[in-house]
C-alpha cells in the first residue's frame, strides 16, 4: 500500500467520512503540513476533538480524534469542494455559507488556512478547500 495521495485533502477527509459512517472515534493518517493545519482548524471550529503528531520514521502520523468515547461525532457531513482538476477560487465578497451559517467552509488563503468567517473578517479570499457541517 502506498502512502503517497495526488490529493491530500481529499485523502484526510475521506478517512474521516470513512471513520465517522463505521463508528470509530480516532483515525491515523500520514502528516503533511496542509493536512495538519486543516485539522487544527476543524479542532478550533470544534468539529473534531483533538489533533496530535508522532513522530515516526520516514514521515509522521497525524492522529486525530474525532469524538470522545460514548458521544457522537459533531460533524454530519464533510465534502471537498476544490479538487485538482477543478479549483474553485473565490473573493472575499463571494465566500459562501454553508447550512444558514451552521456549517462552515475552510478557504486556502495567502494568510494560511482560515474559516470562511475569518477570511471575511480579515477580507482575504482564496481557494475554497472544503465544506462541512
């Protein structure tokens, strides 16, 4: 089995769709950069529960942690929405909400990874990496 994703999102957010429908609670993926700032942002929007990394050898492993045992998970549905034949780029003007505001979406901006409120905020667009809610 190979490690190795042409798409690293995609990849992240499947295992955790793929995790949230069997009931599982924590997932182990490979680590990249943009997969940990994407989980660090899920963690402070309180979708997921916690974030670490290990070490190990030749690349670490991204432990995430979905729920808590005995509790459900907080997110019903998470969805690529840029993909690499088909990016969608946005203005900070333009940024969607997801659900009416109960949802939100995670925008690749020059600032780094933001919510879609805090690229409004900071009246930054950029790619639109995903939506869940």
């Amino acid at each position: 089995m190979s490690i190795q994703s042409t798409d690293a999102v995609a990849d992240l957010i499947t295992r955790i769709r793929n995790a949230i429908a069997v009931g599982k609670s924590e997932i182990r993926v490979p680590t990249s950069k943009l997969k940990a700032a994407v989980a660090t942002k899920l963690v402070s929007t309180k979708y997921i529960e916690k974030v670490e990394v290990e070490e190990a050898s030749p690349r670490g492993i991204l432990r995430i942690i979905i729920n808590n045992d005995g509790t459900n998970a907080r997110i019903n549905a998470i969805e690529k929405v840029s993909t690499p034949g088909r990016r969608v780029y946005v203005g900070a003007n333009q940024i969607p909400t997801v659900k009416s505001g109960r949802g939100t979406v995670l925008i690749s901006t020059s600032k780094g990874i933001m919510t879609g409120h805090e690229a409004k905020k900071a009246r930054l667009g950029g790619e639109i990496l995903i939506r869940v809610y």
